[in-house]
C-alpha cells in the first residue's frame, strides 16, 4: 500500500516472520494466566477445563482456516479493513478499521503490558511500580517498532524462540518429575457449579488464549509471498499453538492438581518452582515476560499498519500525520498512536477489563469476515483462488457459528462470570462471582466506542470532497 504521497511500504515480511508473528502473538498471557480463570471457572475440576482447550483450538482453527481465504483473495496492508470494505462496503470496512485503532489493538497492548508489569513484581515486590512498568514496556515496543519492520520482525523472532524455550522444557520436566497423580479429566466441574454455564465462561476464556491469529493478515501487504506463505503461516501457527495449549495444561496437572491452580495468580511459576526450586520459578518468569513482550510487539507492529491505512486513505483525523512514512519506510505516527493509547489503557491496570473489552469487539468482525467467504465465493466465482477453505460450506459454518456465540453469550446468556483478579487475595477453591450485566456492560460499551466511528468517517468523508 502506498499512500498520497507516493511512500510505499516495502516486501520485506517472509514466512518465518509471519508464523513468528501469529505464534508470538498469540502465545503470550494466555497459556501463562488464563489456567487460573479457567480451572477457576470449573470450581477447581479439571475435566471441563481440558477439554475447552480442544474446543476452542477447533474453533480457533476452523476461524484460521475459513480467514485465510480472505486474506490471500485481498493481501493488502490493514487485514479486515481492506476485506470488509471489498465485502460489505466502505463503512463496514473503516468501522473496522476505527474500532481496531482505538479499542482493539490499543487494549491488548495495554493488558499485555499490565501483564508484563505484573509479573515484573515477582521480583520488585512493589505492585506501585506496575503502571510505570508497563508504559516503559510499551514505550520500548514501540522503539523498535520504528526501527523499521525488518527490526520488528526480529525482535518477534526472537521473542518467539525464547519463550518456547521455557515452555518446552516445562513440559518435559512436568512429566518427568511431576507426580502424575492429580485427575486429568475428572470430575468435569466442581461441586454446586453448572457444566453449561461453565462452558459459556471458559469458551470465552480460551478464545481470548488463542487471539492473535489474524494479525499475519494486517501485514500481508509487507509479506514477499502471501499467497503461498499466509496459509501455512496462519494454519500452522494456531495447530502448534493449539498442541502447546494442551499439552502444557497437562503437564500443569501433572505437576500440580487444579484445584491448586486456580488459587495461584502465577500457575506457570508455581509449576516451575516445584519442579526446579526457588530458582526455576524466576527463571519461568523472565521467560513469561518475555513471551508477553514478544506478544505485545506483534500487536504494535499490526495495530500500527491499520491505523496507517486508515491515514492514507484521508479517513482518520490528521490523516496527514499518521499516513508519513519515517526513514525506515514504516509508520512512525501511527505506531505512537496505537502505542500512545495503549499508554492510556494500561493506567486501569485491569488485564481482563481490557481483554474483554477487545475480544468482544473484534469478534463481531471476525465474524462478518466468515460469512465474508461465503458472499465472495457467490460473488467472486470466476477470481481465481491460491487457497480454497476445506470442506467447504462447513468449516465456514463452524467458524461463523463460533463467532455468533462468543457474540450473543455476552449480550444475551444470564450467567455468573469470575472476577479473576480478585482471585489473588483468596484462598483455595474460593470464587468471587458477579452478574453477567458487568460483562454486558463492557459488550456495550465496546459496541458504541465502534459506532462513535460512523460520525468520524462522515465528517472525514466530508473534509475529503471539500
């Protein structure tokens, strides 16, 4: 993509770095915070937990999967943007384009780094460190960031390799040295807790653990083989992710019963520290740190590239601004942007309040995107296509049925939902509840922070004519 002034962003994204960039954004907090709610949420069960993890990897897969023919049909810089504009038309296509600049992209950056500043306290001690921490975090993010997409993609590389170091090795070692005696996959849920209701929570849980995926698609326009590199990329990436998800879960068990982890805010460290001592829960932490951190730059590097699209189409305020190109060819405005507001966010200092707030949102899209599919298979017949999604019409089904329901159980189904950062100041098998009119408040408010975007896009509209 090229904007008005004639910069173009330059191919120099290539497979590695966009596998890198779907494994290292998605395996960050997840695998390493989500065990607590999850097993949480069971009331201290393993069962239901353990097989969330296979559900929601299938839908995260048949979600990849039905994506991935959008994004090679439409490879350009800004992912959804530039497909639902195509799809459905322009407003569609900047609504998204608004909703993952100022919401989205911002509030992920921020929980990661809230969740990087927090496990930073495992060895300050001083929780009054953690909103400084994480803005630092994001700052140095977005250094490299302008350093060029070459610099990112390393830093994104790199990150990636040393967080599954640690993951590797706490997979073997938890069978090797765990007891082995803790239930795997009973009893299902814990005493006096509804298995339906659970499974609405942890579905959404572990959605929330498999986010990332679609944000190879954002850089397409970077990428010098998209057509052939984007679908291995994106199927590869969630199938291993989906493996680690698993298997690093059960040697958590293995190790550790579930009623444990769900009383521990750290359960990757605690499982390190029975297994190698003092010494191996910190040597764990540094590496969850820098798996967040590897996390929070493939967002940057992403959000940056949407909100520069927006600029060079004239759509976004001061669009003159954020569509320059720095000397490293990459969007310097428009990564202080996303980075600035994730600054913002980072102040609540609430991880889920602002995962929640994010993934809602974005799954709306998402699932405009998977009946996507459908439309321009009817309406683009005769393109020809690099990649076609399997077993068409149902994997698209899947995907769109798994979209529907992360959409309507947070508007619709009355149920109780864990108030997980509570959960540290509580003991064993204790569970703070609140009504689901909080969730549905966030659902809300996410909803009108999107359609605060369609007054912004006629006046842009407008200020573009005049």
């Amino acid at each position: 993509m090229s904007n008005n002034s004639g910069e173009q962003m330059k191919k120099t994204l290539g497979m590695s770095t966009a596998l890198a960039t779907v494994v290292g954004c998605v395996i960050g907090s997840g695998v390493f915070f989500k065990p607590q709610s999850i097993f949480t949420t069971t009331g201290g069960a393993p069962g239901l937990g353990m097989i969330a993890w296979i559900v929601g990897g299938l839908a995260s897969i048949a979600a990849a999967l039905t994506f991935a023919e959008v994004a090679i049909l439409i490879p350009k810089t800004g992912g959804m943007v530039a497909y639902l504009e195509e799809i459905f038309g322009k407003k569609v296509g900047y609504l998204t384009g608004w909703m993952q600049t100022v919401l989205f992209y911002p509030a992920m950056i921020a929980a990661l780094a809230v969740a990087f500043a927090q496990q930073v306290e495992v060895f300050t001690q001083n929780p009054s460190l953690t909103p400084a921490i994480a803005i630092g975090c994001i700052i140095v993010v977005i250094i490299f960031n302008a350093l060029g997409s070459a610099v990112g993609g390393a830093v994104q590389i790199v990150s990636t390799v040393c967080k599954l170091v640690p993951l590797v090795v706490l997979m073997i070692f938890g069978f090797i040295k765990g007891s082995g005696d803790n239930p795997i996959f009973s009893p299902m849920v814990g005493e006096g807790v509804n298995a339906m209701n659970a499974l609405s929570s942890l579905l959404l849980a572990v959605l929330f653990a498999f986010e990332g995926w679609t944000n190879v698609g954002a850089i397409a326009g970077e990428m010098k083989n998209p057509g052939k590199d984007l679908p291995i990329a994106i199927v590869g990436g969630v199938s291993m992710i989906m493996a680690v998800y698993f298997i690093i879960n059960l040697a958590y068990l293995w190790v550790l019963p579930a009623g444990t982890l769900a009383a521990t805010a750290t359960p990757a460290s605690d499982v390190a520290t029975v297994i190698f001592g003092e010494v191996g829960g910190k040597i764990i932490a540094v590496g969850i740190m820098i798996s967040v951190f590897g996390a929070c730059n493939g967002f940057v590097l992403a959000g940056s590239r949407v909100a520069y699209s927006l600029a060079a189409e004239k759509t976004l305020p001061f669009s003159n601004v954020f569509s320059k190109l720095n000397g490293a060819q990459v969007p310097m405005n428009s990564i202080i942007l996303v980075g600035g507001l994730g600054c913002i966010y980072s102040l609540t200092g609430q991880f889920n309040l602002l995962t929640d707030l994010a993934v809602f949102a974005c799954w709306i899209f998402y699932t405009l995107t998977f009946i996507g599919v459908m439309k321009l298979r009817k309406t683009w017949a005769d393109v020809p296509r690099t990649y076609k999604v399997p077993l068409y019409p149902i994997i698209p089904i899947i995907a769109i049925v798994s979209g529907a329901y992360v959409i309507f159980n947070q508007l619709l189904i009355c149920d109780a939902v864990t108030l997980s950062e509570s959960l540290g100041n509580l003991g064993q098998g204790q569970i703070v509840e609140v009504l689901s009119t909080d969730n549905r408040i966030r659902s809300i408010a996410s909803i009108v922070i999107t359609i605060i975007g369609l007054p912004v896009y006629s006046a842009m509209t407008k200020q573009k004519q005049s």
